[in-house]
C-alpha cells in the first residue's frame, strides 16, 4: 500500500528515524496497560507499543488514509482505532480506569491536548509525548524560568514532567520548521488541591496573563482587600511562584472574600 500523504492542515509530520520510535515508544513504563496512541499516522510508534503484549492499545486517528493504512499494515489494530478528533473524544466512553497516552502529536493542538489530560487527570496516569521543543520545555519548566507558564503550573500541580531527549528536524517526513522534544509526565500523589480549583485556576491564567506585572496589578480586578495586597507576595511575578505558592496564594484570596 502507498505511503500516506502528510496533510498540512492537520499537522502532519511522520517520524522515520526507528531508534528514535523505539526510544519514545520504551519510555512508557507500562505500568498503566490501557494505552492511547494520538495520531498514530503510519504506525512508526503503533508498532514498537505492539511488540509491548501487556499493553492494551487503542488508537485514535483522524486521518482516514492514515487508518485505511493502519489497518492494511498492522491488522492487529483491528477494532481498536477510533476515527475521530482526540478533542472530541469523551474519554471515559472509549477506555475504563487508569490509562497512560503516547504520540508524536500535532503541534497546533498540543496546549489543547494538555488542557484535555488536565481534566481528565483522575484517569490519566502517564503520558509520553513528543511536540514541539519549546512547548516541551514550557511545560517541564521550573518556577523562575521565562517559559514557565500557565500550563506548566497547572500540570505541575498533578503530574512530575522530564524533558527526555530533543529530536532534529531532519527525522520527519516533511521535516517541520521547528526542533521537537519528547517528554514524560507521571501522576503524582495528589488527589485534590488544597484550595478551590476553580479559583486557582482564575488566578494562575489571570497572573500569567499580565506576566510582567508584579501580582498586585495582575490581580487587581479581584478586587483584593488592602490588608492582603500589601503581603509580600504580591510584589512577586507570576513566574517566580511555585505550584505550591499558587496553592498558598488561593487559599489566602478565599479567606479574604
């Protein structure tokens, strides 16, 4: 069967290098079996998870030539690859309890996947993934650092991030613009934030929003009474909070209203 055609606007980049597969592909500890491949594309990853037998593996592809060839080329997938958009997809109605994700996914929807695994982090226990460097550092970020952002606090809150290991341009078919990353996220210990989560996600998006302002000014539509805004933590920027200064910062906020 002929070679799938990459589509540029669905971000399409199909990794030809094996050893690089093979290296994202084992570093999913398969620990949580049910697994999700997003964008599986020609199956350069599909087949070292196969060669996984503990690994239950479902795929999920929007590209209907991309499945008309997974299906050709790897008829154990049968039944197990779903046609749709990952963003679309009520996770809790394909899979049952604790899964982990894996992908080579499309930089233009990478922060939206992330926003999804966030919601779902109850079920969501791992995931590896490669995306474009920057965003990949962003998340792995630490406090203090200039790519540490909204999506870094919020993840970080729940999952620990490695970088692993940068992959070139040149081991993609069309080769992107961009250098790529590869990263790992792992389910930490907490269940709940010690804070109302709505809130605190309002504060981080909020002080992040206006990075360069020092929390004070960040936050003034909250209308914070004077007796708070004075601490010292609001002379700080958004960037040099930890996550669990976020955590500090929202339950001082609600005791205050």
């Amino acid at each position: 069967m002929p070679l799938v055609r990459p589509k540029k606007y669905l971000g399409q980049h199909f990794l030809k290098d094996e050893n690089i597969a093979l290296n994202i592909a084992e570093a999913l500890s398969g620990k949580y079996p049910t697994t999700i491949e997003i964008g599986p594309g020609m199956g350069m990853l599909t087949k070292y998870l196969l060669k996984r037998p503990q690994l239950n593996l479902t795929c999920i592809e929007i590209d209907r030539e991309s499945v008309d060839y997974l299906n050709k080329n790897y008829p154990q997938l049968k039944g197990k690859i779903i046609t749709t958009d990952f963003l679309e997809v009520e996770l809790s109605t394909i899979v049952e309890g604790d899964i982990s994700i894996i992908g080579n996914f499309p930089y233009n929807i990478s922060s939206q996947i992330f926003f999804t695994v966030f919601e779902n982090r109850a079920h969501v226990k791992e995931v590896v993934c490669m995306l474009q460097k920057e965003v990949a550092e962003r998340l792995a970020a630490p406090p203090g650092s200039k790519t540490y952002g909204i999506l870094s606090v919020l993840l970080q809150a729940y999952y620990s991030i490695e970088f692993l290991f940068k992959v070139p341009p040149a081991v993609f078919f069309p080769p992107p613009k961009v250098m790529s990353g590869v990263i790992r996220l792992t389910r930490n210990a907490r269940e709940r934030l010690e804070c109302d989560e709505i809130m605190f996600k309002k504060i981080v998006k909020q002080a992040f929003q206006m990075r360069r302002k020092t929390l004070r000014n960040a936050l003034k539509s909250l209308n914070l009474p004077t007796s708070i805004s004075v601490l010292p933590i609001f002379d700080k920027r958004a960037e040099q909070l930890s996550v669990e200064d976020f955590i500090s910062l929202t339950k001082l906020i609600e005791l205050s209203k």
